[in-house]
C-alpha cells in the first residue's frame, strides 16, 4: 500500500463514530503508580497479564478502535500466547505506539518541560511498524503557572511534535499529536483556555512549518478545565470552553480530536466528553484516548488476581461503552448503575 493509503486508511479505522482510544502505553514507572493503588507488584509479567486481560475483553472492538502500547507490550504476547498486536487485530482494533522517550526540565527555563526522542526515531518507527503499529503518539507537556509556559518552551514542544509528525506520516505511520496542558494548580477555567489556545496555536504553526498534512492526524488535547485546585466546573461549562479554543485555533482540515483524561474521574471524563458531543455540529469528531478514565475501574477490579478476569473485562468494557455512548452525546450519568 502506499503510504498515502496507508494513512487514509488508518485514519478511517481509528476515527469512527461511537469509538475512541485505549491509552494504555503507560511508562514503567507510571504502571507502576498505577499497580502500587490496587497492591500490585509493577513486575513484566504482572503487566502482561494486566494488559493481555483487557485487551481480550469480549465485545471491546465495538467501542474501542485503537490501543496506544508501550514498547514492551508491543513486544509482548498475551496469555493466549499470541502477539499482542494480532490479539488486537483480531478484535478489529488499530494497534498503535508511543514513541516519546518521556519528558525533562527544559534547560533554562525553570518550571517548563521537554519531550526527548527524535534521535534514532526514524529505525524505532519501522520496527515498531514491522511489529503492527499502524500509529503513533507523542506527549509534550505544559504546566499552568502565572508565568508558565514560556514562549521557549511553547515553540520547543510544538517543534518536537511537529518533527515527530512528519517522520511518522513520511512513514505511513498516523501521528497523534499530543500537547497535553496540566490540570495541577489553581488556575482559573479562563486561564486554562488561554494557555491551550497559544499552545494548540503553537503546536499548528510547526505543523504548517514542517508540512505535515492536518488530514492525517489525531490532535490529543487536554479539556479546558480550571486547575485541580479549584472548584470544579460544570460540564458544559467545559465544553463551552473548550470548544470557544478549538474554534479558533485547530483547522477544520483536521479529522478527529480525541481528548485525553488528564486525572478527572472516570464519569467526569464521560460527562464532559458527552457534553462536548451535545453542542451541535463541529468540523471534527470528538472522541476520547483515555488512560486513567477508562482503566481505573478494571484496575481496581482485577487487583492483580485472574480470578478476577470477568469482572476486570466487565469494568473495562463499562467505561468503554459510555465514552463510546458520550461520543455521541447518548449518555447520561443514571447509565452508570
Ligand atoms: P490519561 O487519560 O490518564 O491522562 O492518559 C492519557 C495519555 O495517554 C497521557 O499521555
């Protein structure tokens, strides 16, 4: 296939209405986190069996389009013994990579960060799409403080995502660009949507700049929410926000944003992304690439025993089921029950 098709078509199969994404490429130390919650040793084998469990939940294809997977699991096979990708595959699901080598201190520049991991980039892109990954996802990050991010860090991180973007879409490899704006703090709704407008704006200025074609990715943005710190507020205040961003600044060209958790609840993440889905038209499908919102539940389910299988699988397909009905704007919180 060329690797314009190859892009057309992935486009088609991750960006359906009623489904969004499974992030569940967590790093080492942050499945860890994770495990320590629910008592589980953050072992190789203890993450397999985790994640081989909820790959293989009957039905989660229905709901679910892709999986994002950290580079062990790609290499992993499931409990079945069959490569993780095929399990995937045979549940009609994309199965994707992270590629960032994670975040540090942006040098001169205190309080702002920095994804590393374009060196070598090109040889990890082909291997990982020999093993089955048909996407990809990169994470910059940003945190809201008064004087935070920095215009250095705002041009940096865009670059970075920008360079990732193209080598993946030279490759045939859909990149899903991921400027993920904290929710730590006590910033204002107001404030939240002024850093992710001149973020987002940033991040699609180095995407024109390096020629990457806005048809083929997946932007990954945070919801504009006021900081953890600060009272909450409603979901359609939410949406409202957010929504007045995205409009001004991501093109229309652009066929689908699929919003990441970032530490809201489960149902919060649902209720928002459902508000979101109840405004009317929009040039793009709004969809979700959850990590924590759709896995705590089958985390805290499976506590690290396979005696536990059906009910981890029941609550992983829960949450998939009501992001899939908050895509539509179908769901409503008496559905939890
Ligand atoms: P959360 O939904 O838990 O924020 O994770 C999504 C993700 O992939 C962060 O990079």
């Amino acid at each position: 296939m060329s690797v314009q098709n190859e892009l057309r078509s992935t486009i088609q199969d991750l960006v359906q209405p009623g489904k969004g994404i499974l992030a569940a490429d967590e790093s080492h130390p942050t499945i860890a986190k994770r495990f320590k919650a629910v008592n589980v040793e953050p072992t190789e084998d203890k993450r397999r069996e985790y994640r081989s469990l909820i790959f293989s939940t009957p039905g989660l294809g229905e709901f679910i389009s892709g999986v994002i997977l950290f580079e062990e699991t790609l290499g992993q096979n499931s409990l079945d013994n069959l490569p993780m990708a095929k399990l995937l595959e045979s549940q009609g699901i994309v199965p994707g990579i992270k590629v960032d080598k994670g975040k540090k201190s942006l040098i001169n520049a205190p309080g702002d960060e920095i994804t590393y991991g374009l060196d070598g980039l090109d040889d990890r892109l082909e291997a990982y799409k020999n093993q089955g990954a048909r996407f990809a996802k990169w994470r910059g990050v940003y945190n809201i403080a008064d004087t935070l991010p920095s215009r250095a860090a705002m041009e940096a991180n865009a670059e970075m995502l920008a360079r990732y973007a193209a080598l993946c879409q030279s490759m045939g490899i859909v990149p899903i660009v991921e400027p993920e704006v904290l929710i730590d703090g006590d910033h204002t709704i107001e404030r939240s949507a002024q850093v992710n407008e001149s973020v987002i704006a940033e991040v699609f200025n180095a995407l024109r700049r390096h020629r990457v074609q806005l048809e083929s990715i997946i932007l990954k943005p945070s919801m504009v929410t006021p900081g953890k710190a600060c009272a909450k507020a409603s979901p359609e205040a939410v949406a409202e926000a957010t929504l007045r961003v995205f409009r001004n600044v991501v093109p229309a060209a652009v066929p689908g944003i699929s919003f990441l958790s970032g530490g809201q609840t489960p149902e919060e993440a649902t209720l928002n992304l459902n508000a979101l889905n109840s405004l009317g038209q929009l040039p793009w499908h709004l969809s979700f690439s959850y990590g924590r919102a759709l896995q705590e539940p089958a985390q805290k389910a499976w506590a690290g025993n396979l005696n536990n299988s059906s009910e981890t699988q029941s609550a992983m397909l829960k949450r998939a089921r009501l992001n899939g009905l908050a895509t539509k704007g179908q769901y409503a919180p008496d559905m939890e029950d």
